[in-house]
C-alpha cells in the first residue's frame, strides 16, 4: 500500500504571543523543540515525516517580530516579516534596492506571502538527496549520495565543499551580505549580533546545519546600516525557470564609486558553496581600479580560483565568473537577464 505522505504526524503546537514566552518554549523544549515561521520548508519535513519534532513554535502570532523599521537612516527588519512585505517596503526599495530584488526574485509570488526573511535566511539544502530522506552526511550518516559518477549533482556545489556538496538556496541572503547586515539572535545566554556572513555556516564546522543557530536560539531581527545605503546596486539571479525556482546560482554588490573608479565595494555569491559566500579577495581588488569590463574579467576569474567541479556542474565557473564579472562592470548581457 502506498505510503500517505500529506498528514503530519502528530505535535504539540505552541503559539507564543511574545519573543519572551517563545524563548522560554525553546528553553524549555531544547532539541525537541522546532522554530516554525512561514512554514514554507517546516512543512515539507514534516510531511514528509523526515524531520520529527515534538514541540513545534510557532511564531505567527508574535507580532513584535513583524515589521520594518527606520533606525539611524538604517533599517531593522523583523525576522517574521514576509518577504512580499520586504519587496514592497518603500525604504527597502528606495535605499537598499538589491535586497528587494533578491527577495522579489524567490520562489513565487504565494510563497513570498507566507515565506518570511528570517525563514528564508535559515532555510535548509535542497539537495535531493537529503530532502527524500536519504541517511547522507548532513542527515547524520556517512555517505554523500550527490558527490558520485552518477549523483544528481548539477545544482551543487564548487566550492568549499567539505563531504556535503550541498549549497545554500537562500536569493536574500547575498544581498544582506553585501549591505553589511546584523543578524540579531537571542540565546539562553542573551542577545549575540553576528555580522550576516557569520550567521551562516559550511559543512566544515557543522555538517548538519547551514547556520550557527543552536536548539534555544530565535533569529528576531535584521539589522542593515545605512553604510550602502542608494550605492550602486547589482542582484542578478540565474535559474532554470523563471518563476518558483532555486538559484542556480546568484551575485549581489553594492559600490561606492568616484567617478569612474571603485572606491568600495562589497560582493557575495549563493548557490556556490553550502553557505553564502562573501569575496573578500575581489573586493580587495577592484578598490581603486576603474568600472570596466577588464577589472570585472579580472575579478571573475580570481572569484571562481580554486573552484572544483562536480560530475554535473562544470558550467558553475564559467557561469560564477561571469556574474561577478557583471556585478562590477554592470553590465547585464540581455541574454542573462532573468
Ligand atoms: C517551491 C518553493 C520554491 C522556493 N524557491 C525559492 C527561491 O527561489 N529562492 C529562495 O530564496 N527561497 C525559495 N524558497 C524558500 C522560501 O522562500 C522560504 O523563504 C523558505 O521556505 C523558508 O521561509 P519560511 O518563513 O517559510 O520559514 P520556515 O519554513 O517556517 O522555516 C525555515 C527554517 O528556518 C527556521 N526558522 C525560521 N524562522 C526562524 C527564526 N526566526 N529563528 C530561528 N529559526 C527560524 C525553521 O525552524 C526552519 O528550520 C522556496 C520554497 C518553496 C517551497
Ligand atoms: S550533498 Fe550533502 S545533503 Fe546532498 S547527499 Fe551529499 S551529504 Fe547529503
């Protein structure tokens, strides 16, 4: 008989109306314990009763975690808000515009309804394998299905790989990166602010987790200065639809310029490694060079150097090389456009 796979085998349901009484739950319930919030990724484990938690929290009716506020020409964005309202948001449009477009360019306008930010930073690799259940390493087992002759590995990684090819699906997160966003956690111990790079984590420091939360520990809010604030902004996302899809692969930057020539800039990648990734030795060298196409060939192939294919997805370096190539001399070739 087929297995039934829509019913959700049972839990105990907690519905805090504040961060203090959601954070008591997570204290209380420790490992046991599962943080809901769109439920967008919650509900595909649990269906498919691959993950199996006790206790979930939900945080739909926290209402002190919605929202988006102006702080010091900044901004802080609740972690629950959607990411439709990130998209719409006047201030998230008007000064940090390449956090609009990675939110806008997620999944599908539904999903952006209910999905919220700090959901979407948080959310868990997609690789097949480990979304069907397979025991792979990031399950637990010891064994990595994807990186074989014959794994379905087109969507993973080429960089940092560590056993687990996996990569990070989130198209907010590079864009955080790039605005030099705070991410606000609160912890049994207190509130820990961890630069947006940070929050995230590769296989080689914990293989079962793409970031540094720990049972009883709540992600509340976003914080972006007003340090990029109306930069000159790049977002480009490449998928293989247009529309309800995971990056293949994305680059967000924010530049300062002086005329011609670079004078700051910050860029992250995703969909390249099992976290987000910040390039720090590109940044460092286009500063001081002029926006061309020769200082963005150049950052291209120092951003994909020591990049390592799997069977399936060769095509991510020279795919790699050319966003970020696009991202510092801002030029969109039409047949890229997404
Ligand atoms: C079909 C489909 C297509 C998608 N396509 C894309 C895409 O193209 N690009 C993209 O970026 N995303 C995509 N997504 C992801 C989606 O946009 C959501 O952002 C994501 O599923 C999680 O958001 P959520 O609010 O639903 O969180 P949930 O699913 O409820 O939570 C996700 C994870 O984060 C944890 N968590 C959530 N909030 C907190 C918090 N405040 N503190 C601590 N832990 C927390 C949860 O415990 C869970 O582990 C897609 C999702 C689907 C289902
Ligand atoms: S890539 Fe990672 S998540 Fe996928 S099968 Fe290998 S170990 Fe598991």
């Amino acid at each position: 008989m087929a297995i039934i796979r829509d019913i959700m085998p049972a839990f105990e349901l907690f519905q805090p109306a504040t961060v203090g009484d959601a954070l008591g739950l997570l204290d209380q319930h420790g490992s046991d314990a599962w943080v809901l919030a769109g439920g967008l990724d919650s509900f595909d484990w649990l269906k498919d009763r691959i993950k199996r938690p006790k206790v979930v929290i939900d945080l739909s009716q926290v209402s002190e975690l919605r929202g988006v506020k102006e702080v010091n020409g900044g901004l802080e964005i609740g972690a629950m808000t959607t990411l439709t309202e990130v998209v719409r948001n006047p201030i998230v449009k008007a000064k940090f515009g390449i956090l609009a477009q990675g939110a806008e360019l997620a999944a599908s306008p539904q999903i952006r309804n209910q999905g919220t930010l700090g959901g979407n930073v948080s959310q868990d690799a997609r690789c097949w394998y480990y979304r069907a259940g397979w025991p792979c390493y990031r399950a637990g087992g010891n064994i990595c299905y994807a990186d074989t002759p014959v794994g379905r590995n087109r969507e993973h990684a080429i960089l940092h790989a560590d056993r687990c090819v996996a990569v990070n699906p989130s198209d907010s997160a590079p864009a955080l990166i790039a605005l030099d966003a705070k991410f606000v956690v609160q912890t049994p111990k207190g509130e820990r602010v961890v630069d947006a790079e940070d929050y995230f984590v590769g296989p080689e420091v914990d293989i079962t987790r793409m970031n540094i939360l720990q049972p009883g520990h709540l992600l509340t809010a976003i914080r972006i200065p007003s340090t990029w604030a109306g930069t000159q902004f790049y977002f480009e996302k490449i998928r293989d639809r247009n529309v309800w899809d995971f990056p293949l692969m994305n680059v967000a930057s924010a530049m300062i310029l002086s005329g011609d020539t670079i004078q700051n800039m910050r860029i992250a990648v995703n969909a390249a490694a099992a976290r987000p990734l910040r390039l720090k030795a590109v940044e460092q060298a286009v500063r001081g060079q002029s926006r061309s196409d020769a200082t963005g060939e150049m950052a291209g192939k120092l951003a994909v150097q020591g990049a390592v294919p799997l069977q399936f997805n060769a095509y991510k370096i020279p795919l790699m090389r050319n966003l970020v190539k696009r991202a510092i001399s801002g030029v969109r070739e039409a047949a890229w456009a997404s």
